[in-house]
C-alpha cells in the first residue's frame, strides 16, 4: 500500500551523453528554422514576391543555393554531432552555433513579426546552449 512516505523516492534520471544532447539541440534548433520559414510564407507580400521570382533573373540561383547550402547545416550536425570524434566535434558544435546566432542577429534586426522575432530568440537561445554544452564536454579520467 502507498503511504505518505513514497512522496520523497527520487524519480529515476538518467545521465544523457553530451552528444545526444547535442544532437537534440541542433533537432530543436531546426524545427524552429523550418517553422520560421513555413509561417513567413503568409506574410503579406511574401506570395506575389515569390510568383516573380524567375530562374533567368540574376543571381538567384546562387541565392537559392546559398540558402540551401545554410539551412541543410542543421540536419547535417545532427548526424555528425552522434558520429564524429570529440575533438573535431567539440569545436564544431562551438564554432558553427556561434557564426549562426551572429547571422540570426544581423538577418533579423529588421522585422517587425512577433512569430520571427520569438523563433530568432529561441534559436539563440539554442545554439547558446549548444555551445555551452560543447563547451563542457566531459573529459575522461586518464587511465596511464
């Protein structure tokens, strides 16, 4: 029977390897870039600005592409982050989290859509937390 008592068992937790965490932040981080993308579809303006665009106007293959390029770095480092070595990893999830949050920054200093705004601000936070956690990746004890 339970009784009073049962109430101060501590839950079960598990300890999560950095890299799982890792992983997961950049799941996270992603999921925000797609939705971001998905709801700007229905601004105003977006639409007819889209119609226009056409393959023969200058440059915008290689925008495309550009963008392209950015966005498929997310779902990338979700594979890499579980499979790479700690060393390349480590400075990976430092260096590639930092120079987003500073492209997030500089990209949308204009908007005025509280949806983008808060997706930006989320994304921040993510990638801040991703380098923190790559930041503190455990060391092992040294066996010699």
């Amino acid at each position: 029977m339970n009784t009073i008592k049962d109430i101060s068992i501590p839950f079960e937790d598990y300890k999560i390897n950095v890299k799982l965490k890792l992983s997961a932040l950049w799941v996270a981080v992603m999921f925000c870039y797609v939705y971001g993308d998905y709801i700007q579809v229905f601004v105003p303006g977006i639409m007819s600005e889209a119609l226009l665009v056409s393959a023969e106007k200058e440059g915008i293959q290689f925008e495309f592409f550009a963008v392209a390029l950015l966005m498929s770095i997310p779902s990338v480092m979700i594979f890499l982050t579980l499979t790479l070595k700690p060393n390349i990893n480590r400075r990976l999830n430092i260096i590639i989290p930092s120079l987003f949050v500073v492209l997030l920054v500089s990209i949308n200093l204009e908007t005025v859509w509280g949806f983008y705004l808060y997706l930006t601000g989320l994304e921040v936070v993510l990638s801040l937390m991703t380098i923190w956690h790559a930041w503190r990746w455990p060391k092992t004890e040294n066996m010699s």
